[in-house]
C-alpha cells in the first residue's frame, strides 16, 4: 500500500481563512498583517478552550483538529461571534472576516501534522462558506444534528477535486430562531410505494393545515407582557403611535440583510406619510435588529404603545413575509399574517401589511394620503433590489461608499429608467461630495445634483424625498426661500419622516429662524429617540444661536461621546465654548480639530458657511477668532 507505516485516525478537522485577504493586503498591508495577527491568536485561544489544537496557520489559513465535531462547531461558531464582535471597531473597508469549514474524516498523521482526503474536503467546505460563515461537511452534520442550538441549510451533493465522489454540505445557521431547522434536505422515502408515499403526503398536509390553524388561533391570542405607562421614556403621543422592528432576514443569505431592511424601512416610509401617526424612525428601531428585546422594553424605551414585528425570507423567486401587530400596552396580538408569494409580488405584500395597520389602528385616510401612500416608485424588484444596496452605501457617509452607491443607483436607473428614489439617490451622490469636499470638480457635481433633483421631483411631484433633495441643493446655492419651500413641503407629505423635519432645521437654522429650527430638530429626535449625530450636531448649533451656549455644549458634547473625531461638531464645539468665556476649554477643542483638520482656518470655513444673516456667520468667526483659530490655511 503507498501509504504503509503512516498513523491514521479519524478525527474533526476546522479549516479558516480570510475572505478578500489579497484585497485588504493590497489597500493596507500593514494593518492587515497586525489584525490577522491578533484575530490568529484570538482564534487559537478559542481552539485550545474547545480542546483543539492548531495543527498549522499559514498566511491567512488556520488549520486545527478537534477529537469532537461538537466541540469543532461549538468553536466554529464562537470564532464567528467573536471575530464579529471586534470587526464593529473597524471601518467597513478594514474589516477582516472568516470563512470556516468542518469535517469529519479520515487523516494521515505524521509528527504533530495532518493530511489526506478529510483536510482536503475541509477546505472544500471552506472556500464555500459565506464570509463570516460555516458550512460542515455529511458526515459532521450526522454528529451534531440534534446536539447543538443551530439549524442548517441542505446545499446539496458537492464536487471536490481529487475526492471520487460527491461530499454532502451544509450551511450553519446561528441565529437563534433558526434552532432546530433543517432547510432545503430532501429525505429519501427508501422502498415506499407512489401510492403509500402520497397516501403519507395527504396524511401530513391534514395535519398540518389542522397546525397552521391552531398556531394562528394560539398567535392571534397568546399574551406577551404588558408595558407599564410608569416607564415609558418618553409621554405617548396624542395619537397612535408605533415602531417597526427590524424584519428578520430568514434567508441566512447576509447579502439579503438590505433587502430585508428595505421592506421594514419602506413600511416605516408608508406609515410616515399620514399625520394620524407617529412613527418611530429607522435609525431607533434598527439599534434592536439581532438583539433578543422583550416587546414591552422596546415600547417603553422608544414611547410607543404599538409594536410591529416580522421577518422575511427570500429565495430564489419565492418571498415568505410574516408579520404581526402587537399593542404593548394591552400585551395583546391584533394581527398577525403570512405571506408565501412570488418575489415579483413584494411590493403589494408591503401594502397589505401597512392596510393591516391602518385598519387595526383604525386610521382613516384622506384621498390624497392613499394617493401618496400606494404609488409605488417602481415594479421592477431587479431595480429595487439595487436601490437599496445603493442606501445601504450612502449610509456609511465615506467617499468609497458614496461611489458605490452612485454605481448602484445607476444601475437602478438603467434597470427602471422611471424610479424616482433611484434618481433621488444618484442626486444626493453627488451634493454630499461638494457638502463635505470630497468633490475634485464641486461645480461640475453641483450641476449633476440640480439635474438629477429636478428629474426626481418630474417622475414624482409627491415624493418627498424629492422635495428634502431640493432644499438642501437650494440651501447650498443660498436660495433660501426655495430651501424652505421644498423644505416644508417634504414634512408636509411626510409628517413623521424624522429626516424631512431634520433637514427642514437645517435650513431654518441658515435662514435665521433658530428657534423653528430647534423645534424641528427636537421633533425630529423624538420621532427618531437614536437620533444621528447629524441632528444633535445641528441642534446644538441651533442653540448657539438662541444665546443657549450650555445646552448646546451639552448636545455637542453627545456627538462627541459617540464620535471623537466628527469634524463639525467639533468645530461648532469651540464656538460654543468660546462664546461661554469657557475659553481653556475651546482652545482644548481647537487642538483637537486642527489635528483632524491642519489646514481649516476662518478663511475657508466662512466660504462655507451658507447663512443668510451676517450676524450670524460674524458671530461665529468671531468666537473662532477670540480663541486663535487660524485665520488661513497653512
């Protein structure tokens, strides 16, 4: 035999490494080498305490072996977790993300190092695996099916090279609503007659149609705790008010999140445009998304007496929607539904959902509120779908992200030629590069946003993201009239949209109306309690304005805690204290932004600076001036 005189055994072999390594070599290789470096030995000391042993770890690849599947996986997952964990400290773009495999097979065992067919089938399995994912090998399934809180998804009979034949795979599901399940496995129904096999299937569809209806009887009826009206953060508003959670992606598919998102952000969006409601923003309820919350917490955290809750799963052409309305206060189900249909048909999924809502709520529309509330931007889920990956990257407020955003818009735009929100986003794509000067021709970006806005507002004159794209482009040309006008028509048409009331104050605070302004801001965060630093930033500038110098270093100093180095509020900062004699403490500040920003001085800032009234833009140079902010660029 070729292999005479070598030890064998079999035994749980984990295979690692790093998704996109050459790429983040490439960009930084420096900071790649010290991560990979401290995720290696992360990971080594969460094999030892799973009592594996690392075998080898070249390059971005860990390999080790476990005498136990269970504790091969049970590591698996707490390297996922972990690595997870320590990647929220890091820029989007530096993020280092796993991919890991397991098997169970037969290895060559030759001085502390293992070969053979098992460890080549775990790294099969590896290079399968979704980024920050798991997939295990048959024979490792077989082992721990029913011994640990996971679930699976069947991925079929796959090819290995040089292995004859075919290696069943199966991805790890680890959230914990997926415990118990195994998706998309067909078992085999061995020696049964067609006639036997079918008399089974009509036995099983009885009985789970008898299921079905006593779960949606115990759903419609079952309690959950109370939430008491003594804990309530915030007073109830004087009409019903509500907040979506997060859908639950269900797919396991991580590139699916923003589209699960997207319906929970569109239904938000629906309800936002009746002023009957009050609507919780994106950005308060998506600080619950993956996080287990009892539904009485989020109710009294966020204010609100009624909660909506759903997930969604989406594969291939087919959609599965659930979803249900629940009256924290009461602890009581007033609707819940699922929705099997076909992909193509998510949008009016989406509207039954919000006429659920309002019928449970028993919220009467006007005509001209229906009008708004049904249109529908586009029927083309390709469009959508690169919509909302186009959102999902302006989000992340960088000048890489921004691109990317623009390119999916367009994408959008060629898909649906007729998308009004496609257009609304490739517009903002290029007026926050002149915003915040990341623009190499500010002029030519400029005339690209006014184009793009004027399209947006064309294909729909009711679309109020329209109407707060316009304002900001009017703001920036220091047509201040116009910026209002648009202004308070996008809060007009979206009375609950938290960011049409933000951005509404933004211009109050130009046009010399800072008390409108603060009032606006303080809506804003009311509707959105996990407000973004933009609004307390603009908040506390609006505060300077009224002589309130102490709550405005206060709402400052919030964005502060949260984000040391945001440029703006720093620098509104040093105003506010120069202006309270705090003078120590501005010229503290100062040192802090000049070294995130050398070359700012009152010269360039006052360029910038689109106040209407000089008053106001002298007031603030002046405060600048008193504590020795350079006068010029260096």
């Amino acid at each position: 035999m070729a292999d005479e005189g070598f030890k064998r055994k079999l035994t749980a072999i984990l295979s690692a490494d790093v998704a996109g390594y050459s790429r983040l070599m490439a960009e930084d290789e420096t900071s790649t080498v010290k991560t990979i470096a401290t995720y290696r030995e992360v990971i080594a000391s969460l094999i030892k305490q799973h009592r594996g042993r690392v075998v080898d770890s070249p390059g971005d690849n860990v390999l080790s072996e476990f005498s136990s599947v269970v504790d091969a996986v049970q590591c698996a997952v707490a390297v996922q977790n972990e690595i997870q964990t320590r990647n929220a400290e890091l820029p989007d773009n530096r993020k280092m993300e796993f991919r890991i495999g397991v098997n169970l097979g037969d290895v060559i065992d030759e001085e502390d190092r293992i070969y053979g067919d098992g460890v080549n089938i775990a790294a099969r399995l590896e290079s399968m695996a979704d980024p920050g994912g798991i997939c295990v090998s048959k024979t490792a399934f077989d082992q721990i099916e029913t011994k640990l809180p996971l679930g699976y998804e069947y991925l079929g009979e796959q090819s290995v090279k040089n292995i004859p034949k075919p290696v069943g795979a199966y991805r790890v599901l680890m959230k914990p609503d997926a415990a118990g399940k195994v998706i998309g496995e067909k078992r085999f129904l061995g020696r049964y007659s067609r006639r036997a096999a079918m008399a089974a299937i009509i036995i099983l569809v009885m009985v789970a149609a008898g299921l079905v209806s006593w779960n949606v009887y115990l759903q419609q009826s079952k309690k959950v705790e109370p939430a008491s009206m003594d804990k309530m953060a915030f007073p109830l508003p004087d009409r019903p008010s509500i907040a979506v959670l997060p859908f639950v992606n269900m797919s396991e598919d991580p590139k699916q999140e923003f589209f699960s998102d997207g319906i929970t952000e569109d239904i938000i969006t629906a309800l936002s445009k009746t002023p009957r409601l009050f609507v919780i923003a994106r950005n308060s309820t998506f600080i619950y998304k993956g996080k287990p919350k009892k539904i009485q917490e989020v109710a009294e955290e966020l204010g609100v007496r009624y909660v909506l809750e759903g997930s969604v799963r989406k594969s291939e052409n087919k959609v599965r929607v659930t979803a249900q309305l629940i009256d924290a206060l009461k602890g009581t189900h007033l609707w819940a539904e699922k929705y099997d249909r076909n992909l193509k048909d998510i949008f009016a999924i989406q509207d039954d959902v919000v006429r659920e809502i309002f019928a449970a709520l028993q919220v009467k529309l006007t005509e001209g509120e229906q009008a708004r509330i049904w249109s529908r931007g586009t029927q083309n889920t390709k469009a959508y779908e690169a919509a909302l990956e186009s959102l999902e990257h302006f989000r992340r407020f960088n000048p890489d992200d921004v691109i990317l955003c623009r390119k999916k818009a367009e994408e959008a735009i060629a898909l649906d030629p007729n998308y009004p929100f496609a257009f609304a986003l490739l517009a903002w794509s290029h007026l926050i590069e002149v915003w915040n000067g990341w623009s190499k021709s500010p002029r030519d970006s400029m005339k690209k946003a006014v184009e793009l806005g004027q399209k947006t507002l064309t294909l729909d004159e009711n679309y109020e993201g329209a109407h707060a794209l316009l304002g900001s482009i009017y703001l920036l040309q220091k047509k201040w009239d116009k910026a209002i006008e648009e202004g308070e028509r996008a809060v007009e048409l979206s009375p609950s949209g938290a960011d049409a009331n933000g951005i509404l104050g933004i211009t109050l605070r130009y046009v010399g109306r800072p008390k409108e302004a603060i009032s606006k801001f303080k809506k804003a965060i009311r509707l959105n309690p996990s407000s973004p630093n933009w609004l307390y930033h603009n908040l506390g500038a609006a505060q300077i304005l009224t002589g309130n110098y102490q709550e405005a270093i206060t709402s400052l100093n919030r964005v502060i805690e949260k984000n040391p180095n945001h440029i703006p509020a720093i620098r509104v900062l040093i105003v506010a204290y120069s202006l309270s004699d705090q003078d120590e403490k501005a010229k503290t500040q100062m040192e802090e932004y000049l070294k995130l920003s050398p070359n700012d001085s009152i010269e360039s800032w006052r360029k910038r600076l689109t106040f209407k009234n000089e008053s106001d833009k002298d007031l603030y140079v002046n405060a600048l001036r008193k504590v020795g902010f350079p006068e010029k660029p260096k």
